[in-house]
C-alpha cells in the first residue's frame, strides 16, 4: 500500500488551523482523525505507517497548542471551548496516539524490510514523540475527574510502553513528571476499573524501566519518576 492514507489526511490537518475561531468545530475533524488511524495503522506497510504517522502529530500539535493556549471556562460559556468539548477532544487525541504507538516499529508490514524500514521506524517514533510532546499538557488536573479520559490516556500510555517505551522513558523533564501525577490520579479515582488499569500501567512502566537500565543508563526524568 502507498502512504495515499496518510496524504488524504493532510486536507484534515490543513483544516485545524482554520477553526480557531470555533475551536469546537474542531472535534469532527479530530475524531475522522483517529479513525482513520484506527482503521489503517496496522494495515500499511512501514513507510506509510510513518507517513500517516507525520500527518496525526502534525494535527495533535496543531490542536493541542490551541487548547492549551484556552482557558477552562465550564461547560456553560459561550464564545469559547466549553470544558465537556475539550475532554472530547483530548480523548479524540489521546486515541489518535494511541492508534500510531500500536504500530510495532519491528513490523515492516506489506513490502517492508531494509533500510527504507529502519528509516520508517525511527520517523514512526519521532511523530509519537512530537506527538507526546505536544498532548501530555493538554492533560490537566479538571480533565483527570473524568473516568472516559482517564480510561483513554491509560489506554495510550499502555500502547506506547508496549512497542515504544525507551521513548515513553526518554522524555525530557518536565514530562515524565506529569505521567507520574496523571498515574497518581489514576490509582486514586473512585471507579476501581480506572485504579486496576493504572496499576497494569505502572507495572508496563517499572517493566519498560528495567529493560531500559538493563541495556543502557535510565535517563535522569525517568529514574526520578520511578
């Protein structure tokens, strides 16, 4: 399969830009996003993958630098994002990176192998990189009450830990810090299904470590973490 996945998606990107205005005409755009991936990440050869890969990060930062640049204004108030719209589309997000981290960089897909591959790998990881980089901010303190996103983040830091942990380990401060406090509301909500899925998080996460330090140093942001 060729990267046209990833390429019809660039007019949906293209698009994000032009709803800041609107920024909740934003979360139609964001959810074909993540179906899309949902729906092609797994089918396409490695190359591609990345490819549609670039094109999800490019919208994440895109949307996620607005909303963090939007006050938390309830879910009464006009002429803004109300708060129920920018849970949705931080959930919207948090699925789209879940989506791209469930890829296996070690799986070449249709055509894949040699060099063109590696390359594809390490493009794969850079786009959940600039990808985290840019959401985790988004996840503040008002968003973590609620059980459908907190289900939705320990979804995606799963995914990312499963087939791309050095890279979950390797951020810099102060990122690893906010996952130790999302985690740490996690394991305090009131569902128990919200605190059994943090603590399955947790132990990816000690596993992720200790595959890390066997191999290599455990950067300083990660040790603290733990």
């Amino acid at each position: 399969l060729s990267p046209a996945p990833g390429a019809g998606l660039e007019p949906l990107v293209c698009l994000l830009p032009l709803l800041e205005s609107e920024p909740s005409a934003s979360t139609p755009v964001l959810r074909a996003l993540r179906d899309a991936a949902g729906a092609w990440m797994g089918l396409l050869s490695l190359d591609a993958a990345a490819h549609l890969a670039r094109a999800c990060a490019a919208a994440v930062a895109t949307h996620a630098r607005l909303l963090c640049a939007l006050p938390m204004v309830g879910d009464q108030a006009t002429g803004l994002l109300p708060d129920r719209d920018r849970s949705k589309q931080v959930r919207a997000m948090l699925d789209i990176v879940a989506h791209v981290a469930s890829r296996d960089p070690a799986d070449g897909g249709p055509g894949g192998g040699g060099g063109a591959s590696v390359a594809a790998a390490h493009q794969l990881g850079e786009a959940l990189s600039a990808s985290l980089h840019a959401l985790l901010p988004c996840v503040v303190p008002p968003l973590l009450c609620e059980a459908k996103l907190l289900r939705g983040y320990l979804h995606m830091l799963s995914a990312l830990l499963e087939s791309h942990g050095s890279r979950v380990l390797a951020l810099p401060a102060p990122l690893p810090a906010a996952i130790g406090g999302h985690l740490i509301a996690a394991l305090a909500h009131h569902e128990l299904a919200v605190g059994g899925a943090a603590l399955d998080t947790v132990f990816q996460l000690a596993r992720s470590a200790a595959l890390c330090a066997a191999q290599a140093e455990l950067p300083a942001a990660a040790a603290k973490l733990l």
